[in-house]
C-alpha cells in the first residue's frame, strides 16, 4: 500500500536536522520533518527569576512552545492557547528525565520552541529539536529525545503522519522515546483503538524514533567537527 | 577466576554527544562530564573523550561557566549590599564580595563602599568559596586581583579558555610577547586587554576561540603575529 504522498507506511517524511542555527542562542537546531519545521534555541543554565520559582535541588526546566501566525493555512493568533499551554507542559515532561537538573540548583533552563510551518506532528518536531539544541547548549544529559508520532489508517500502522493523514485517522499517537536508556517519556493518543493496535503501534514509533536518534547524532556531529 | 573485559567503545578524542558509550568496564572510573551506569561509562556532554590511566572523561565543546575554589574571574560590580557587593561573574551562580574579602579595612559608617568599587567597575577577582553549587565568595586578597579602569573587555565561550592558556600558559604567554600587551585571563569567558595593538588581539583571540580545535594552533598564530607586527 503506499500513502498519499508516495510513502510506505513505516516511512518517515525527508528528514533534515541542522544544529547551531542560532547564534545567539547557548545552543539550537532546526527540525524539518516533511512540511513540518521546528526551531528551537536553548539560553542557559541561568540565573532564575522570579526567585520563588527556584528549586532547591535542581534546575528548573522552563519550555516556551508556539506557532508563528503564518505557520498554518488560517492565521494563529500569537500567545499562548489553551493548545500551546498543554503542549509546553508535556514537551517539559518528555525532556525532564533525559537532563542532569541536579547539577545546577537554583537556575533555570529555557527552552523556546518555534514553529515555522506546520503540518502534523509539531510537538514530536519541537521535541526532536529541542534535545539536539539542548545537547548543543553543553547541558549534561542521559541521552537525546527522539519523538515521532503514529496512526492507524483503515488496517495500516502508519508511521509519522502528515496533515492530510491525521484528519483521517482512527487515532494519533505521538511518542518520545529515550533510546540509550529504552524509556518512553512521552505518550499520548486521541482516537479510539484496541489494545492490541496500541502494542503494534509502539513498536512502530519506537523504530521511526532510532532513525530519528541516527540523525540527530549526525547533526551534532556535523555541528562540532565537520564530516 | 573471571577474566575482566574491558571494551573501549570510543577512541580517545574522539567526539561524544550525551549518551554516547565510552568505555564498557568496571576497570575505568568516570571523570569529569561522564556517569557510569551499569558497567558501562556513558558521556554526560557533547564534547571529546579524554582518557587518562583509569579515568575517563569528556572535554566539553559547549556550555556555561560553572566555577571552581581558586579560579581567578573577571566580573562586574551589580549591586551593593549590607555587607557587600554583588558580582555578575558571566555564570548562573550569583558571586559575592564581601568587605572581609578586600583589601582596605571598611567601616560603612565612615566609609561610602561604592567609592572603593562602585556599580559597573569590572574586577578581577578569586573565587574563595563555594557554598553548594551555586553560592560564590569572591575574594581580591589574591596578588592578580585587581580592578580595571583602562582597556578592553572580551567575552568568549568559557570551554574555549584553557585553549587560550595553552600548555602552561604557551599561547597566552606568546600573546603577551609578541603582542608587548598585558591580558588577564578569567576562567569564567571573560577576557582583559590593554596595549598599543588592541585591535589585534582582539581578532587573534576571536581566531582562537573559533579554530580551538585546530592543531599546531600556537604556531599558526605565532606566524600570524610575526605579521602583523612588520
């Protein structure tokens, strides 16, 4: 069966990852996954403000996620919705176990994820870029996050969806994976679906997220010290 | 008796990203910037492995300033407090001079403290203490402190000042010689010169700070100096 842009089910959309695209920023990447780009810059550890946000024991993970008005095809109002509050929480929630926020009490790490064009799969994207940018930043880590989303179309498991794709779909899972230590820090759905697919669906993100970690490697790689 | 294997996985300088594994053996021991899970020894930054008898770790390429007791930094005064000063030190840790930590004995009653360092004068400073991680006593009883009222202030990436030191201090000392100006170098990215060619060591050390990976970097600039001066 092929998809509707050529695909097999189990393929990604071209992948481009490119490391240090902000010069301003402590560390950034870009993710284009398809027609879906995400930019993400890292400033930090720093100096927390207000004060009663600071932890004692460990940084303070602090992730901006937004879509810039002209990203989709009907203009976003700029500022944070009801859709952009949940998605900064759990892109928080799918990088916290991957960093060593231990080591900097007290101060805060930010996090700005941008999304310049969208087309399904934006929080998977942020999340891919923020890892490599986070990585590029020097902050101490377990491993890099890798997410992708799956679904389920008719009988097929399709792997990471396009916009086209996702307003047919049974159900929309979008997964972030830890591929050093094999946990899965992020995992949501809407839709409706069995047990069984769920397993068979996990599978599958889990695989597109190795290719998704060999790139980001690759893009680090290509940052720091060349070919 | 079980034959202990060690299988080293990344060779020595060669470049990590975090989570990369090192080395799997219990035989080594995990350094700077590196954790061991396992049996095995992973790197926590992105940077080049280093590995030195049994210790394995990892030179960062990226990052902030974390500071260490006896560094020297170079910061500006922020603020006046009670018993002293605050100082922005280019790190997330917040820096304190207290008055015990300067030279001249101050009675805030008789004495106005901004007179001796007033808010906005750059210092360069030890670090005395540290409370925790992020806590920082600053202390200028140290022969280097001082306080600069002339030159220029450069800001490079903290992980690039050990390149700019060079092998016991080579390439700073180079710089000095051939450039006949003085630097003082702070650990924390800060960087202070003063001289008749300014503008060149400004571009030399942007140079270093950009090609720090570079070998035979002392030499290239030894050659791009000798230039410059004729």
């Amino acid at each position: 069966m092929k998809r509707i842009d050529g695909r097999k089910p189990d393929e990604l959309r071209p992948l481009v990852i490119k490391a240090g695209v902000i010069n301003q920023a402590d560390g950034s990447a870009m993710v284009k996954l398809g027609n879906t780009t995400a930019v993400a810059a890292v400033y930090g550890p720093r100096l927390l403000h207000p004060k009663h946000l600071q932890e004692p024991d460990r940084a303070y993970l602090r992730t901006v996620y937004s879509m810039v008005p002209f990203s989709t095809y009907e203009r976003v109002k700029p500022g944070p919705s009801r859709r952009s509050i949940e998605i900064c929480k759990v892109t928080r929630h799918a990088l916290e176990p991957a960093i060593f926020l231990e080591e900097f009490p007290k101060t805060v790490i930010d996090v700005f994820i941008d999304i310049i064009e969208a087309d399904a799969g934006t929080r998977t994207a942020g999340i891919n870029a923020a890892s490599v940018a986070l990585a590029d930043a020097g902050i101490p880590m377990k491993g890099l996050v890798s997410a992708v989303a799956v679904g389920k179309i008719n009988d097929t498991y399709i792997l990471d969806l396009n916009g086209k794709e996702e307003e047919e779909t049974f159900c929309d899972m979008p997964v972030a994976y830890i591929n050093r230590t094999k946990e899965v820090s992020l995992l949501q759905m809407d839709g409706k679906i069995d047990k069984k697919d769920i397993k068979e669906l996990l599978k599958l993100a889990l695989k597109g997220c190795e290719i998704i970690y060999e790139e980001q490697k690759k893009a680090l790689k290509n940052r720091w010290i060349g070919d | 008796m079980m034959v202990v294997m060690s299988e080293l996985k990344k060779k020595n300088r060669e470049f990590v990203i975090p989570g990369d594994e090192i080395i799997r053996s219990m035989d080594y021991i995990p350094g700077k910037n590196c954790f061991r899970e396992g049996e095995s020894i992973y790197a926590k930054r992105l940077g080049l492995v280093e590995i030195t008898g049994r210790v394995v770790s990892v030179i960062p390429l990226s990052g902030v300033y974390i500071p260490r007791v006896g560094d020297m930094v170079i910061g500006r005064i922020e603020e006046l407090q009670v018993n002293g000063w605050l100082v922005d030190i280019n790190s997330p840790c917040i820096a304190y001079l207290p008055f015990s930590g300067v030279r001249e004995y101050i009675d805030p009653v008789k004495v106005d403290p901004l007179k001796i360092y007033n808010v906005g004068d750059m210092i360069y400073a030890k670090v005395a203490s540290m409370v925790g991680k992020v806590s920082v006593t600053l202390s200028m009883l140290d022969p280097r402190a001082r306080k600069f009222k002339t030159g220029r202030i450069l800001k490079i990436s903290p992980v690039k000042i050990p390149r700019l030191i060079g092998k016991r201090g080579s390439m700073i000392n180079l710089l000095k010689e051939k450039a006949r100006c003085k630097i003082s170098v702070g650990q924390n990215g800060l960087v202070w010169a003063e001289g008749e060619k300014i503008d060149v060591i400004v571009k030399v050390i942007k140079l270093i700070e950009k090609e720090s990976h570079v070998e035979g970097l002392t030499d290239m600039i030894a050659e791009l100096l000798e230039k410059e001066g004729s």
